[in-house]
C-alpha cells in the first residue's frame, strides 16, 4: 500500500445493539501490513477473474444470488442486531440484492457486447474492459443493498473490488466476504478492510493511491464525497459518488390525497427515515395543504415502532444514539425557527435509539429540516400558492438526488419531472432504485450512476478498436 497511509496503532471494531445499547460483537482492526496483503490478494483475483469467461462470471452471480436468498432470514436478523433495520425490511433488502445478483448474470453479456462503428477503417468498434480493483466505501444504512447495487454489474464486468464498511455494521461486511467465497469467487474477491473510524481518513487516503486501486465508489455524506473525490483527484482516478438528498416531494391540488399521503408515508418511514431517496421536503398547494397534513399525520403514525425483531414491527430504531441526538436537534432548531410540530418531535421513553415519527408545518428556508439532509422520520411540510411556486421551492435545493410529483394528471406531472433538477423523478410514486434504471444524482448528491447499464459502464475502459487492413 501505497506510503501517504502512516502507521497508526492497532486498535477495535465493536457493533452495538441500537435497540439494546449492548455491544453485538468486536473485532481488532486490520494492522498496514495486513492491508497490504488484502490488496495483494484481491490483485490476483482480479488478474484470474478477469479472463474468466462471462458465462461463467453469470453463473457465479446466479449462485450468490441463490445464497442470498437461502440465508435472508439469517441476514435480516444480522441487521436488525447491528443497525436495528425491521425483520421484514431486512428480508425485502437481501432479495432486492439476490434480484441485482440475477440481472446483471441475465443482462451483463448482452451490456458488453462491442458496438461496431462503420468508419475508413476496414474494421473498428468499440469495446468495454474491467479496470481492475474498485475501492467500495460503504454506509450502514442498507448494509447489503448498498454494495450489491455497485458490486453485482463491476464483478459481472471483471472486476474485483475492496469494501471498506462502515464500522458498525461490520458483521454485515464479513458475511459479505463470506458469501462471495461461498459462492466460489476467487480468494480475495473481495477483500475486506476492518479499520476503526478514527483511521478511516488516513488508510482511505492510502488505499485509493495505491496503484493497484483504479478507481473508488463511495455512498455516505457530502464531506466524505468531498474528501475522497479530493484523493481521487489528486491520483487522477476514476470516482462515483452517490452522496446525500433533500428530496421534495410535490403534492399538487389534483392529487389522489390519501395516496399521496400514504406513498409519501412510507418513503419517509422506510428505514426509520435513514434513507437518502426518502421523500423528506413536502411541498403543498395550499388549497390541499391542511387535508393533506392530517392524512400524512394518520399515515406516519400508522406503524409499530419497537424491536426490530419483532416480527410486528414496522419501525426500528436509528442506527446509532449519537444520530438520533444529532437529527434531533435538526428538528428542535427547527421549531425554533418556527415549524409547527404536528406529530412527534419529542425523544420516546424507550429503551434504544428510538425517534417517533414526526410531521411538522409551516416548514421553510433557514430550518435544518427543510435545508439540509434529514435521516430519521420526520416530514418537513410547507404550503405554496401554486404549481410554479412547487416548482421554484423544489429546486431551491443544493441537492438533486430524487423528486417526486402528485398528480392525477400524468402529463402534468411528467411536464413537471422533465423540470425538476435530480437524476431521478417520480411520479404518482415514491422515489427508489431499480436495477432496471440507473440511479445517482447531481450538485452535492454526487455524480456518475449505478446500476442498469449506464452503471456497469461507470467502471470500463471503453476503448477503441480501429484496424485498416490496406
């Protein structure tokens, strides 16, 4: 590895019960020479992987998306301990991946096949190749889902990758490994880095110099976009970052209420609001403003909130005590500014990193909860005259990840989509990715795509083949 990552002692991992406060597992952090040795190894299994026939590779896919699905039980429980994802949400997360894992096995093929350009040449066309080693920094919040939406299309095209996850969802990154090696990848792909987050900085920034690292993927919050985007810069490296949103949802006067509500409910409660799709700014004509609030009000409060392994439960806790202190001061900043507290907003009784769900009116520039980005189940709603006004509030945003329009009127509300400034819009629905579609952002929510093809290309050398036989 590459000598910018300076020695630093070795130190722990622990995962932590959200919903218990009790320490899960631990685990001692990789030291600089057994990342050395991690990166040695995923180097041969990216130089054995890539001459590995796509036939083969799919069937390699098809296989993990089989173990995927045989062990989701198992899995979703890994989850609910580590970050308190619900039982039934942590099963929906692992199939959507066993599903990513089946597309690009079905698809990818077909993806990569060279396109022919008709020029002077007696022959030339175009064609895609891995570019090696992909760094993968990851986030806790959809700890299988994240990486497999990355790694199913870069492994389908021959690459091979490294994951750093986040700390606490560390049993999550091992089983990964243990699923791929399962599944009869070669040794090393992937490999997995353990490294505390205090170390993070320093060993990311040696880890994307290294020169057998050709390109970084990382999901998490702006400033660490910032930081790793800075790195690859400066390495001239190829990077995608799909970073935070305020995503706005516009509900206009001819809208189906009481789907609006209900569609916009569980985009905001997924997770326990920890979602960077989620429909968090509501933006109302005011003619429907204060039907909409109640139904939003009735359809926010709808669930169970406890246990996630509770088979009951619709609403786990937050992943970690800190962020459910810290976004709640997002809110209390907020009614200070004004915003009326039409549900929650007050920490529950509960043992666990608990917050309630929570709507509040009369939102508007200037509250952290209409500016910024909010993970936790809170609904920040604001009345405007009319359609142009919805229009104007929306984009007033640094963000541009995803929006969503309400409307009966589907050429309206696509007129409207085409308007919006985010790389995916919605609408008469909430936003979510698809292996199908591709999936990433603009401004401070990031650049490049995932998935669909557009995604798999992110991470290929797209050469030109030009041959004149004269």
């Amino acid at each position: 590895m590459s000598n910018k990552a300076a020695a630093s002692e070795n130190g722990f991992l622990e995962t932590i019960n959200p919903c218990t406060g009790e320490i899960v597992e631990s685990w001692q952090e990789h030291t600089l020479s057994e990342i050395e040795s991690i990166i040695s190894n995923t180097q041969r299994a990216f130089l054995d992987w890539k001459e590995t026939p796509l036939q083969k590779r799919a069937s390699s896919l098809m296989r993990l998306a089989a173990l995927l699905e045989s062990r989701k039980a198992d899995l979703a429980r890994l989850m609910a301990m580590e970050m308190g994802k619900p039982l039934s949400q942590g099963v929906s997360e692992v199939e959507k991946c066993a599903w990513v894992c089946r597309y690009y096995a079905e698809n990818g093929a077909e993806f990569l096949k060279n396109e022919i350009v008709k020029t002077d040449a007696s022959l030339s066309y175009i064609c895609y190749q891995p570019l090696g080693i992909i760094f993968a920094i990851m986030p806790w919040n959809f700890p299988f889902w994240q990486l497999f939406r990355f790694a199913a299309p870069a492994v389908m095209a021959g690459n091979a990758f490294i994951l750093k996850h986040s700390p606490n969802v560390t049993g999550c990154a091992l089983m990964i490994n243990t699923l791929f090696k399962d599944a009869g990848f070669p040794p090393g792909l992937p490999g997995v880095l353990l490294i505390s987050e205090k170390r993070v900085p320093e060993v990311s920034a040696g880890v994307i110099a290294d020169y057998r690292i050709k390109a970084v993927t990382i999901t998490g919050s702006v400033q660490a976009g910032r930081a790793v985007a800075a790195i690859a810069g400066s390495e001239i490296k190829k990077c995608v970052l799909e970073l935070g949103g305020s995503d706005p949802t516009i509900v206009l006067e001819d809208a189906d209420l009481l789907h609006a509500a209900r569609v916009s409910a569980f985009s905001r409660l997924i997770n326990a609001g920890q979602n960077c799709i989620a429909s968090k700014r509501f933006i109302v004509v005011e003619s429907v403003y204060n039907e909409f609030t109640k139904l939003l009000v009735k359809e926010m409060t709808s669930g169970r909130m406890g246990n996630p392994l509770d088979e009951e439960t619709s609403l786990g806790p937050l992943a970690r005590y800190d962020l459910r202190d810290q976004l709640h001061r997002q809110v209390i900043e907020s009614i200070a500014k004004g915003a009326e507290v039409l549900v929650g907003g007050e920490i529950p009784e509960l043992q666990g990193a608990f917050y309630p769900p929570t709507v509040l009116g009369n939102c508007g520039y200037g509250m952290p909860v209409f500016d910024e980005e909010t993970f936790v189940p809170v609904a920040a709603v604001c009345s405007v005259k009319d359609e142009k006004e919805a229009v104007d509030v929306a984009g007033n945003s640094p963000f541009g990840l995803g929006a969503s329009v309400f409307t009966e009127n589907p050429a309206r509300g696509e007129r409207i989509a085409l308007k919006l400034e985010a790389g995916a819009c919605f609408v008469n629905a909430f936003v979510r990715s698809d292996p199908r579609l591709p999936f990433g952002g603009i401004g401070l929510s990031g650049f490049g795509r995932e998935l669909s093809r557009n995604g798999m290309l992110e991470f290929m050398n797209c050469k030109t083949i030009y041959i004149d036989n004269e």
